[in-house]
C-alpha cells in the first residue's frame, strides 16, 4: 500500500473503509506494508491524530445534544399529558354520540400524503438513507395498489433527495433549525391539515425514525390522518398504540460510556367531576382539541427523529475514533520499525567502515 493511499478523511465510513481495507490486504495489523519516507510516514500519524481529535469532540458535541433533546420531551410531556387527560374526558361524555369530525372523517383511499422526517446533517451512518429507504418501499407499496401519493418532505438530506428526483411528486419542502419547537410542527400540522381538509389527500402517513436506544433506530410508517376519536396512534397496519403510553429518554452512563435508555410511563387519567358543565358543545370542543393532538404527535415524532439522528452520529463518531487510535498505532509501529531499521543501518555502515579502515 503507498503512502499516499492511508485516508485521512475524517468521515465515519472512510476511516471505517480504510481499516477494513487495510485488514483484509495484510491480513493482521501488525503486517502493514507502507512503502514511503520517515517523514511522510510521520506526517500521516499527525494527520490521523488530528482526525481523532475533531470525531471525538464531534461526538462530544452529539452527546450535549442529546441531552437537550431530552430536556424538550421532558418539556413538553406536562402540556402532552394534559391534552390526553382532556381528549378521554370527552369521549367519554360523548362516547354514545355518532360524531363527524373534519380529522377522523374516513373515506376512500385515492390519494395519500407521506411525510418524510430526516436529518439535517450527515456524518450520522445510515440514519438518514433507512429512513428514505422505508419512504420509497412504501411508495411502492401505494404504486402496486394504484394509489397516487405526494410527499412532504422535511429535513435537509430528504430535500436534497428528493429534489435530485422529479419523477416523485414533492408537495413541500421544509426545514428544521436545532431542537424541534412548536412552530416547527406546527408549519408541518397547518399543512396536511389543509390537504386532508380540502380533500386533496384522503389519508396522511409519516415516516421518521423511532428512536431505541444509542445504537438503533428503526424507521416506521405512522398514521396521521384520519385520526382516531379517542387519541389512539396508529401505524400503516392499523395497529394503535393507546395515547396514555408515554416514552421518556434518559441520557446516562453505562460502564462509563454514555448511553440512552427510554422509559415507558403511563398516564393516569382522572375523570372530570360531575358538576362540570360545558359551555360549547362537546363536540365542538372536540374538533378544536384533535388539531392540537396532531400536533403534539408531529412534535414528539420530530424530537424522536432527532434524538435518533443524534444518536446515530455520536455511535457514528465512536466508530471513526475507534478506527483512528487503531490505524494511529498500527502506523506508529510501522514507523518505528522502519526508524529502528534506519538506525541498525547506519550503526552496520558505521562498524563496516571502521573494520575497513582498521584492517
């Protein structure tokens, strides 16, 4: 392998390439052949060595990150379980009515909406390329039924995507800056909340990356529209998750690395006391509540989405350092066995001249 072969990109999957390829052509670490001088040689470990420096601090940096976006769930799940408490309430008092709401309306699928959640950066492994590989099985899928569709797309990398392909027909193109807030889902809810509405779409799907833990992250399809009456959170299949379920992350430390861990919480639900009267029709209430449901739904799954995109760039990052330290060593090895080698050399050519002269 010449010198000027060693990598010193500083992205994940090149250094993890250059340390396959390295094993794979010598067979073991400690028989890597470099053919160039000391000085050469030494200027690759310096580079190597800075290449570890920036994807450690990158994965410093992912971390903090992640710590905020634990900080919003743990924000935002008061307002969440506050909504929840109040959208059973009133299906229970109108739970024997036959209502008809603009967001639960059903109706003949003919056209669907998909909304795709990536990220806004790279240097994440294959965060972002799951997540748009589960987008175009499910176009697919819509495709063989004979269904059109339209995409939402929201996230830089799905932008770039999707605008590199014509031939998907592309609704909107949205962008996030940092954390996710309410204005950001709320951009998204105002938008698919027109189409269905207007009947322009008669169902409305997401896909986004549910977060796991630090090292997986597993794309789904969720159902946004229509929604259920009760708050329920359906996926593709039509399997619902009850909306009291609540997750919560935990950014720890396990045998001193960090870590995150998701914690499942239910929410306990108090009925409303029998002397409350309501001034509106429940049902009015109702269809005023769904929307902001929507949204905190829309909002959780962007903070999901980003929590797994963080994730993925700090496991991304551990793997790049890894394979740094690891090629750092094997050419500081090289290094000094070629400097030893020089050396030896020079002490024979040394001796042999002194022989030389003396006889």
């Amino acid at each position: 392998m010449s010198c000027s072969h060693l990598s010193t990109a500083w992205s994940s999957s090149a250094l993890a390439s250059t340390s396959t390829r390295r094993r794979a052509s010598t067979g073991s670490s400690s028989s890597l052949v470099v053919r160039c001088s000391l000085r050469d040689l030494r200027n690759r470990i310096d580079s190597v060595r800075n290449t570890q420096k920036i994807t450690e601090a990158m994965k410093l940096v992912a971390a903090a990150k992640v710590r905020r976006a634990q900080e919003a769930v743990v924000s935002s799940r008061p307002f969440s379980e506050a909504l929840v408490e109040v959208l059973y309430n009133m299906n229970q008092e109108i739970q024997s009515e036959d209502i008809d709401l603009p967001l639960t309306r059903q109706r003949p699928v003919k056209r669907v909406a998909i909304v795709v959640l990536t990220g806004e950066r790279g240097l994440c492994g294959a965060f972002n390329n799951n997540v748009l590989k589960k987008a175009e099985a499910r176009m697919e899928d819509l495709r063989q039924l004979g269904v059109d569709y339209k995409v939402i797309s929201v996230g830089k990398k799905g932008n770039a995507y999707f605008q590199r392909r014509d031939y998907i027909p592309t609704e909107r193109f949205l962008e996030l800056a940092g954390i996710p807030t309410v204005k950001d889902s709320q951009a998204i809810c105002d938008l698919i909340y027109s189409l269905f509405v207007a009947e322009e779409v008669d169902k409305v799907e997401l896909v986004y990356s549910k977060f796991v833990n630090l090292v997986r992250s597993d794309p789904i399809i969720q159902t946004l529209l229509p929604m259920s009456p009760k708050g329920e959170i359906c996926d593709v299949n039509g399997i619902c998750v009850d909306a009291t379920e609540d997750e919560l992350f935990k950014l720890t430390t396990k045998e001193g690395k960090l870590t995150v861990e998701r914690e499942k919480i239910k929410i306990e639900m108090q009925p409303f006391s029998p002397v409350v009267q309501f001034e509106q029709d429940p049902v009015q209430i109702l269809d005023a509540l769904l929307p902001l449901y929507l949204n905190s739904q829309i909002l959780r799954a962007l903070q999901e989405s980003l929590a797994s995109e963080l994730a993925a760039r700090m496991s991304a990052m551990s793997s790049a350092t890894d394979n740094a330290i690891d090629l750092r060593k094997n050419l500081s090895m090289v290094y000094n066995r070629r400097r030893q080698a020089k050396i030896t050399g020079e002490i024979l050519e040394i001796v042999a001249g002194a022989d030389a002269l003396s006889g």
